[in-house]
C-alpha cells in the first residue's frame, strides 16, 4: 500500500475542526485525521507492506520550467530564484507552498508518529510524491499494489501486470472510496482497457485541470479528449493527424489544438509521473509491524518488519493529547 501522505493529512486537515487541541492548546486535527484513516485502511484493506511517501518538492524545477503556471496560484508569496547557475541555466525554484499556520506544525508529529509505529516513508530529492509513487510501483514485481490517494493525476498507474497496481480514490472521504483499476478506470472515463492509465493521464493534458495550472485545451472538455485520444491512442498521433488534417480531427479541434501547441508541448513533461526518481526510505523495510507488537501470537514475518517503538508511541500520545486515536491505530496493526 502506498500512500499520498500529503493529501492525507491536508485533507483530514479541513475534514475536522482545530477545536481537536493538545494539552497545550495546539490544533492536533490533522494528526487526528490522519491516523484515523491510516487505521481503518489498515483494518480494511489488510496490506502486508506500507510506505507513506512524501513530497520532498511540492513544485519541481522541471516541471515549472515546463510550465510556468504549473501550481503558481499555490505558492505562499513571490519568491526569488536561486540565481542562474554559470552556464546560465535558471536555478531551483524555492517558492513555498501556501500552508495553514496551524497545519504546517501537525506534519513533524505525523511523521514522528510513523517513525515510532515503525511505518516506511520515503521521499525523493526534487521530485513530489507521485513521482515516489510512480517508481515504487514501478519498481514492485511481487506483490499487488493500492495506491491511496485524493489525486486523479496518479489514476496513470493503473496496470494489470507484472502485478496489479489499482488506485484507490478518497477524495470524496474514505467512506465514499472509489477503486479503479485499468477496467474501471476505462469505464468511467469512456478510455481504452488496455492502455487506460496511459491513455487518462493524455486525456487529462487536453483537459487540463485548474487546480494544478494546467490550462488544457481552449474548448476541448473531458469527453471530447477521452474520445480523440481513444481515437487515436496518443496525443502524438492526434497532433500528427490534425497537423495533416484527418478528417477525424474536426476544422475547430484542429485550430484548438494548433492554438495550445505551446502548451501541449509542455504538459507531458508536468503531467507524467517519474518512474525512476531518486527514492529514499526511511527504514530498511516497508514490510507491516504488525508482529511486533506485544501480545501478537501469529507467525513472524522472518523478523522483516521493523519494531514498534511503543515507548515512544505512549510519550507521543501523551504529549499531544491523541487518546484514542493511537489507541485505535495500535489496535489496527495488530489486528
């Protein structure tokens, strides 16, 4: 199981009130939220390994210099470059995302809780999460991988082999989780089964998507991009057949798509994921802790998984007040 650990904890963030304080008064609903979910995923869907992956750059330099508008509308405030390097290329963004005071804080004590639980996270040096996610998955040829996430943009991995990759959906709250895989995916999107993570991620550059500064085409919407991909299954080859004028490729699309050319050269670079990015863990094995913990009487998993440090867990608990809501993640591993 892999986890978009950023969205996690922004979402349980704005799902529930900063009323959910520490003893000294700091907001703790994220840290709440975020180990409530981990928990019922952990009770409901039972995985035998986990990673909690990160955004070391939440907004690369290559994907920026692709696209400039590329997440702009989230930065915190104007930030210089780093200057221009001797061969006068442009240096590293450092512009910062825009986070909630009282979010910003929460994120060190979900990592120490994972560090405790003895739960991997991993991260990459200039790349974002999916891109973490991207190359694990496609690194994984043993076991079947879920991929849990509030992010469309990692809808691109579905696969059916050399193992299984599905994504399952939670932006609409984990109650409401949908679970594609490359039939579902296709389905729902009106996309070819057999390439649909490929075929969804260059039907979202016609699309584009706001949220990310993705412009898209000027008048190409969702349904018009599933079909001239499907059509044609790339966008490379429905940009060939507009340039030489295929009459499957309508006068206006082919003016639309002639129009975004600028665009279209740069949204594969922002829109596809890493699959060979620099990953890092933070602990030698992603395998479950579960039979670590005391009183777990099942077989061990040949002393792979890294123990729990329940001590720390307990001083973690009680300094920021988390009651129950350790308690149940406590529960949940070693159920």
């Amino acid at each position: 199981m892999l986890l978009d650990s950023a969205g996690i904890w922004f979402r349980s963030y704005y799902a529930l009130p900063e009323s959910l304080t520490s003893p000294d008064g700091t907001p703790v609903n994220a840290v709440r939220g975020f180990c409530d979910m981990l928990a019922k995923l952990l009770t409901e869907r039972a995985p035998g390994r986990i990673v909690a992956c990160l955004d070391n750059d939440w907004r690369p330099d290559f994907r920026v210099r692709a696209l400039p508008s590329y997440k702009a509308h989230r930065v915190a405030e104007p930030a210089p470059k780093s200057g221009t390097t001797a061969d006068g290329t442009a240096g590293t963004d450092t512009s910062e995302e825009a986070v909630p005071d009282t979010l910003e804080p929460q994120v060190p004590v979900i990592l120490d809780l994972l560090a405790a639980l003895g739960i991997d996270t991993a991260e990459a040096e200039g790349y974002e999460a999916d891109d973490v996610i991207a190359t694990l998955v496609a690194r994984e040829d043993t076991d079947p991988i879920e991929v849990i996430t509030g992010d469309r943009d990692l809808f691109q991995l579905v696969r059916e082999s050399p193992t299984t990759c599905r994504v399952v959906y939670i932006g609409g709250g984990l109650a409401k989780a949908q679970d594609y895989g490359p039939v579902e995916l296709a389905a729902r999107y009106e996309l070819p089964t057999e390439n649909a993570g490929r075929a969804y991620a260059e039907m979202a550059m016609l699309r584009g998507d706001p949220s990310d500064g993705l412009p898209g085409v000027a008048g190409i919407g969702e349904k018009t991009a599933a079909k001239l991909i499907t059509r044609f299954g790339s966008l490379t080859e429905l940009r060939a057949a507009a340039d030489a004028g295929d009459q499957g490729v309508t006068k206006r699309n082919r003016e639309k798509l002639s129009e975004a050319a600028d665009y279209l050269d740069a949204a594969p670079t922002v829109v596809n994921t890493v699959s060979d990015a620099p990953v890092i863990h933070s602990l030698p094995s992603d395998a479950l802790p579960h039979d670590t913990l005391p009183h777990d009487t099942r077989p061990s998993s040949a002393g792979l998984a890294t123990a729990v440090d329940i001590d720390r867990v307990r001083g973690l608990q009680r300094e920021w007040g988390l009651g129950s809501t350790v308690d149940r993640l406590l529960d949940a591993l070693r159920e």
